[in-house]
C-alpha cells in the first residue's frame, strides 16, 4: 500500500518538494488536539497526510460551528501566506492520523524562497475562502439532512475510509444544530440504508447514494478544488 501524501506538497516541483521536506517533522494527529486557538500566534504549519482537522469559529456565548475542514488536500497556517501570523479560527484535530509540521520561522523562509510554493498556496487560499464562503451560505440556507450528508462525505474522503468514530453530540456540535435534529437526520440516512451508526461508530453503506443525499455545496467545494489544484 502506498505512504499517504499531502496533495499541496505533491504537487511541488521535485526539488522544491524535497526543500521543503528537509524541514518538516512527521507528527502524529490526535483525537480531541486543538492545534491553535483564534488570536494565537502561529508556531507551526500542519500538511495533513492522513486524519483531519476541523476549522471551528467561535460564536459569542454560544455553541461553535465548524466552518471548514482540512485534511491531506491542504493545509493548516496558510494564513501565513498573506503574511498574517494569526488564525481567527479553532482548529481541533477531528479524525486521527499524521501530518508534517514545520516552524514558522522555517516555513517563511521557504515561502519566500520557493516561488512554486507561493504559487500553489495562492491558489489554496482561494480554495479555503470558497469553502468558508459555501459553509456560511449552507448553513442559513440548506436543511440539517442534507447537510449532515454533506459533512459525513468531507469526512470520509480525508479519513481515507469507510468507518469512522462520531457521536450524535459531536455531530450537532459541528453542524450548529441540536442533538435531537441530528438523530432525525442520521435516522432517515440510516432507513435509506446509506449509513449504519452503532455505538459512536458510524459506516458508510452507499458512497452514491449519500452524494445525491446531500448538497449541492459537496459538489461545488470539489469542482473548485478540482479546477485550481487538479
């Protein structure tokens, strides 16, 4: 089986690739680790190689909401790019698996030295801002269903699998929504027999059939990445 990878460094020429590599450390994502806090200094960068990361805002009082996610098809610090050495978001480690890490200081040298670097990472900042933008739009406009497909299939393409660990309070943390509107939802996915959930642990049954399930927004993220990053 081949090593996973990080989608925005594979796409680096060889040299700048094995540059940049020579500065980072493999390091392990775990369940529940919260990478940055919003307002904090950036101290590392993060490429996903397997695992995922949620992109949590916080809302006053209230419960946060999750508003992007990251996983091997980007990257966590890209703010740096724009010279912002701050995140106004919460990132919290939502699927386990390993990322390389580089230092801040090491990573701006590189941006500054790596033309091809800069170029890929433009491009993902319009990426990023296209799925911030959509999640806003999905959540005032689109009902907790659909959503909820939407959310499970993002998971699932960066865990690399099937199965996965959730709960239902998990799921209404990251939506935005109470508890009881998404054991609704994942009932009626179950029914359709797109979904098992048992015990926390929660199965993909129908790939198919949970695209057509959710929204439009699913689609939309991936043709945008498509079309700048391949």
């Amino acid at each position: 089986m081949a090593s996973p990878q990080n989608h925005l460094i594979e796409r680096l020429p060889r040299k700048d690739r094995a540059r940049l590599l020579a500065l980072a450390q493999q390091v392990p994502l775990v369940m529940g680790e919260v990478l940055c806090r919003p307002g904090e200094p950036t101290r590392h960068v993060y490429f996903p190689l397997d695992g995922f990361i949620s992109l949590i805002a916080p809302i006053d009082a209230k419960p946060s909401i999750e508003v992007g996610m990251v996983g091997c098809e980007g990257m966590l610090g890209v703010q740096l790019a724009l010279g912002v050495g701050r995140i106004p978001l919460h990132a919290l480690v939502q699927g386990p698996g390993s990322a390389w890490r580089i230092g801040t200081s090491a990573f701006r040298g590189e941006l500054a030295a790596g033309a091809a670097l800069r170029r890929t990472l433009d491009q993902y900042v319009y990426v990023l801002m296209s799925q911030l933008a959509g999640a806003a739009a999905c959540l005032r406009f689109h009902e907790i269903g659909p959503r909820l497909a939407r959310w499970l299939l993002m998971s699932q393409d960066r865990a690399h699998a099937d199965r996965f660990h959730v709960t239902h309070e998990f799921l209404a943390y990251m939506l935005g929504v109470r508890r009881v509107g998404v054991t609704a939802a994942a009932g009626a996915l179950h029914r359709l027999g797109l979904i098992d959930y048992r015990r926390g642990e929660l199965t993909v049954l129908d790939r198919c059939g949970l695209e057509a399930a959710a929204c439009d927004c699913y689609a939309d993220d991936r043709k945008v990445y498509a079309d700048l990053l391949g």
